[in-house]
C-alpha cells in the first residue's frame, strides 16, 4: 500500500491578496495544512488576513472607537410599505410583487408566531 503523503504533495504556489494586490507564497506545506483542515485556499496574505480578523473582532464586540480601514460593500436594498402595519422599511433584497414584505418588527412577530 502506498502513503497518502506521496500522492497529496503539493507544489509552492503563488496567490494574489485581494485586499493590498501583493503577491503571497503559498507553500506546500501551507496547502498541506489547509487541505488537512477543509480550509479553503487563502485570499488575502498573512498581514491583511490579521489585519481583516482583528476588524471583524472589533466590529463584533460592539467597540466604537477604532474604525475599520475599508467600508463594506454597498448592498442593494429596496424601500418598501410593510404589509402588515403600513410603516415605510428598508428591505436587503428586491420584492417579488406577488408576496407580502414586512417590516423588521412584524417579520419577527409573524416568525415567533410561526414558532410556537
């Protein structure tokens, strides 16, 4: 029988960070640990990716006095008439016009009620 290890040998890749442009190794020892672990292969190189994890921990614990370098993405959203108490709400998506759109409020109403 032969060892995994010879047919799963990777060679050095080079990737491009997403976030700065630069360019990053990506080892085979790298790719080793990132396919043993289901990880997907890497976007942004080590000091972007600490950079972004340590916003993204920021921004969750609710801190307000360091803001985050970049703004996210502009989602797309919809202004609409809630279908149950008639107030005006800001929706993320784009409604269908043969469905009824709520406002955040009556939306967890309707789903606690659903619930229990």
């Amino acid at each position: 029988m032969f060892c995994d290890s010879f047919t799963t040998m990777s060679t050095d890749a080079t990737l491009i960070c997403i976030d700065c442009g630069e360019i990053f190794p990506f080892t085979a020892k790298d790719q080793d640990y990132f396919r043993d672990h289901n990880y997907s292969t890497p976007i942004r190189c080590r000091a972007c990716r600490m950079k972004w994890r340590q916003q993204r921990a920021t921004s969750e614990s609710g801190c307000t006095d360091q803001q985050p370098a970049a703004q996210p993405k502009a989602r797309g959203g919809s202004s609409v008439i809630c279908s149950a108490c008639g107030q005006e709400a800001d929706v993320p998506f784009e409604p269908r016009p043969d469905r009824p759109v709520y406002c955040r409020s009556c939306y967890n109403a309707r789903k606690a009620m659903q619930v229990s």
